[in-house]
C-alpha cells in the first residue's frame, strides 16, 4: 500500500516529467484573458493561493480565487470576468460541478485542472488542463498539490505567451522552476534531519501555526490543511499581516510558530514578528529558502526567484506533517470517516 512519504518522493520525478513535456503553445482562446476567477476548494485552493501572484505577475492578469460551493449559492459573476477556471485533482468534487454548469449558462470561456481527464467535470468546459501527475490514492495529497501548482503558473506561462508576453520572461521562469525541482530530494533529507532534531518537541506539541507571505500565503495554508488532516492537532496558516491583526493575542508556550520566508521586501517584517513571538510561544521555526543561520532555521539554501519559492518550501511540510503525525502513533494507512463522502455528497 502506497503511504504519503511514498508520493513525496515521487514529486522530483513527476514535476520534471511535466517540464519535459511543457512547451509554451499560442491559445487563441487566452489571447485576451486579463481577469480570470478560479473556483476551488481544500488543497486545490491552496494550491491557487500560491500560485496566484505568479499567475498574476507572469500572464498580466487579475485573478479572484473562490470556494465553488459558496459561489455557486450566493456568488455572482462579474462582467468583468474572461474565463473561468475550476480546479479540482479528482474532477469529482460535486460543489465545483455545479458552479461550472451554471457559469456555462453565462457563457463564459472555461477551463479545467484536474488529474482525472475521464471526469464530470472534464466534460463540460471548452479548455481543459491535464493535472498529469499519475494515480494518488492517498487522501492526504501532497505531489498532487505540488504538480497542480506548477501546472498553474505553466497556464500563466501559456497565456503570457498566448499574449505576446517576451520569450525571455517565459525562459526565465522555466530555469527557474528546474532550479527548484532538481533541489527536491536535497530538499527532502533536509527536512528528515530537522525533524530529528525536534521530534520530541513535535511529538508532545499541540497547537501548530505557519506564517507566510506572497506566494507562501498559500504554503501556510497548505500547511494548516495537511496538519489538521494527518497530525489531528489544532492548527492554522496565516498571512503575514494577518497574523499581526489580533492571531497573536491566543499566544502561549504549547504553540509552535513555523515562519516561511524567502528573500523579499516582506522579509525584514517577517523577521521582526519572529523575534518578537520567541518570549511567548514554545518554539519559533523558520523555514526559509535561504541558508540556515541557526539551529531553529531549515534552511533550503536555494538561490531562486520568490514567485517559484513555493514549490520548495511546501516540501518540508509534507514530510512533516507525516513524520509527525507517524511519531504520534497515527497511522495515516487507517481509514477513517469512510461512510463521509457517501453521506454528505461532496463528490461525485
């Protein structure tokens, strides 16, 4: 039976299988899209939250992220709006097909992302975006969100290119996420030796909080999805600011403060809420993809742009968000809540 930590590691081989196929294609349908809305939801929109500002840097774009089934109940779209993008690994999720099928009543132009070709929601948009990242029969995705990542700043690569966006931009970016890919397995047993490092602290702690910002927005997150899944403890991913506008005040010593950084001009902000939070919570964390100052730093020591970083920095969590939960003795391989999806009719 295949385990989290399994598919993990397959993320270097998967991500690089998708860049060696990629080759930037005019879209005509794209040529004029410069407000997009994307409808997802759990890690898919995770998944869109740290994609978005690269997205919105690299195609030239607005982009709005909305959960399917909220929209679809009290949502509206604006006139403003070009396309429609839904994201859903499984294409099954019942919430994102409903909303697809009254936006195709508006005629709208819509797009899919999904891992299943063969799905509902495949069938009923007119561009469609092959996840292409094999079979994941763990619930706990994790080289699913890291493929639908880079599928959706490879979209924004295609639209820029479809807009006439420069040759060397378009590059640039592909360098630079070959940069990041190549670095995962590093990027991996560098996480395994920071989690020995602190696997008694992570084996009794309680409440787990991550801060990012920029495209690591979406990697807290990512974050607090995959520890409530797996570790089953009390925890939450802000953004920067957010976190500093009344978070702080629950701060006690049974927190641990991870804080995601990269090189940026919110880097020196980041760095003062962190040394302020170190009196008054149990451990302060840093994961960052510079070089580590100290022994609460996992640092990834890699030289890449910010709007890429957030498919290294996601890596460390995976790994411990099942390292820790495996030294809690949960054993991820246990179905629970089996009769969940049937009863309450989230997927299809």
């Amino acid at each position: 039976m295949a385990t989290m930590l399994d598919y993990i590691n397959e993320e270097e081989a998967i991500l690089k299988q998708i860049m060696m196929k990629y080759q930037p294609v005019a879209e005509p349908d794209l040529e004029q899209l410069t407000t997009l809305l994307i409808l997802a939801t759990g890690s898919s929109y995770n998944a869109c939250l740290a994609a978005k500002a690269t997205m919105e840097k690299i195609a030239n774009i607005s982009i709005t992220i909305e959960e399917p089934y909220n929209f679809n109940h009290y949502g509206t779209i604006p006139n403003s709006v070009d396309a429609v993008l839904a994201v859903s690994q499984s294409g099954k999720s019942a919430s994102t097909i409903d909303a697809m099928a009254h936006i195709k009543e508006k005629g709208k132009l819509t797009i899919a992302l999904t891992g299943n070709s063969e799905s509902p929601l495949s069938d009923m948009v007119d561009y469609l975006v092959d996840i292409d990242m094999g079979i994941e029969t763990v619930g706990f995705v994790t080289k699913g969100y890291s493929a639908t990542v880079l599928q959706l700043i490879l979209l924004s690569l295609t639209i820029g290119h479809s807009k006439g966006i420069v040759a060397e931009k378009i590059d640039f970016y592909q360098r630079e996420l070959d940069k990041v890919i190549d670095k995962i397995p590093e990027i991996i047993e560098q996480s395994n030796h920071f989690f020995e490092r602190y696997e008694e602290l992570f084996k009794v702690s309680s409440r787990y909080i991550a801060i990012g910002y920029g495209p690591n927005w979406g990697t807290a997150k990512e974050f607090e999805t995959k520890f409530t899944e797996t570790v089953r403890q009390p925890s939450q991913g802000f953004e920067l600011e957010a976190y500093m506008h009344g978070p702080y005040l629950e701060a006690n010593n049974e927190h641990i403060l991870f804080f995601i950084e990269t090189p940026s001009v919110n880097l020196a902000r980041s760095k003062k809420l962190r040394d302020y939070m170190k009196p008054y919570v149990g451990k302060v964390l840093t994961i960052t993809t510079e070089k580590s100052v100290d022994e609460g730093t996992l640092g990834l020591d890699i030289n890449c742009d910010e709007f890429v970083s957030q498919l290294a920095l996601v890596i460390p969590f995976q790994l411990l968000a099942y390292k820790i939960a495996t030294t809690k003795g949960i054993d991820l391989n246990q179905r629970i809540f089996d009769d969940f999806d049937r009863i309450l009719q989230s997927k299809i």
